[in-house]
C-alpha cells in the first residue's frame, strides 16, 4: 500500500552563526518550523505560515536550501510520503515564541546541532553547513 504524499515547507532562520529550531509536540525532536502545505499554498507561503505559527516570526527574503523526500510515521502509525520544501532566511528580528505545534523554540550555534533530530533534518543540516549567514 502507498502512503499519501504530501507537500511541506520549513524554514531555517538563520542569526550570527545561529538557527533556530522547534522541538517538535509530536515526537519530541529538533527540527525546522515548518509542516504541511494549506489548500492552494506555495512552498513560500507555506514556509512563512509554519514560521509565524510556530515562532511568531515573520522574515525577509527566502532561499532554497533544497526539495526533500522522506517519510514520516506519526504517533497513531500514520505514515506519510512528503515532499519538503526547506528555504532559509536571515533573522529580521522579533521575539522568538514557541507556539502551535513547538513544545519549544531555540537559537543552536550550526557548529552544536542537536542529535536528536529525524533523518531527514541531519540532511537539512548538512546542506546549512554550506550556507552563509
């Protein structure tokens, strides 16, 4: 049986050597702010939606950090395909809030990322190693 593919969007905002990230409600990891795309939703908009409803942050300019295919069991043994959409941004400023899906949102030097992220988030973090502030 196939699992329904989804289209998401994150983003990594990135500050002083730092990016933010959310521990996530569902699974207790680190991740990008970021989830699923609304009816009609580019990846763009998507990206600045979960941002502002899980940090409260709105950002400037985004840019493709790149398109990631994973899958993703949910506690009830859902799984679903997606097709992720990470952009980055520079910190425009604001106060960092964990809200709607973050149990927590923090500021990681990108030379201390946390371990206990999902497969598909160490590939994003990867790809932020060769990323410019």
């Amino acid at each position: 049986m196939r699992s329904p593919r989804r289209v998401g969007a994150g983003v990594a905002v990135l500050r002083d050597g730092s990016v933010l990230l959310v521990r996530c409600r569902d699974n207790g990891r680190w991740d990008v702010p970021g989830g699923g795309a609304g009816t009609g939703e580019t990846p763009e908009v998507t990206a600045r939606r979960e941002l502002r409803e899980e940090t409260g942050l709105s950002v400037g300019l985004l840019t493709p950090l790149g398109v990631y295919r994973h899958r993703h069991m949910y506690p009830d043994g859902n799984v679903v395909a997606w097709e992720t959409h990470v952009f980055t941004a520079a910190f425009a400023g604001g106060e960092v809030r964990a809200s709607d899906d973050a149990a927590e949102a923090r500021w990681w030097p990108r030379t201390a990322l946390p371990q206990d992220v999902s497969e598909v988030t160490r590939a994003y973090f990867t790809a932020l190693r060769t990323v410019g502030t």
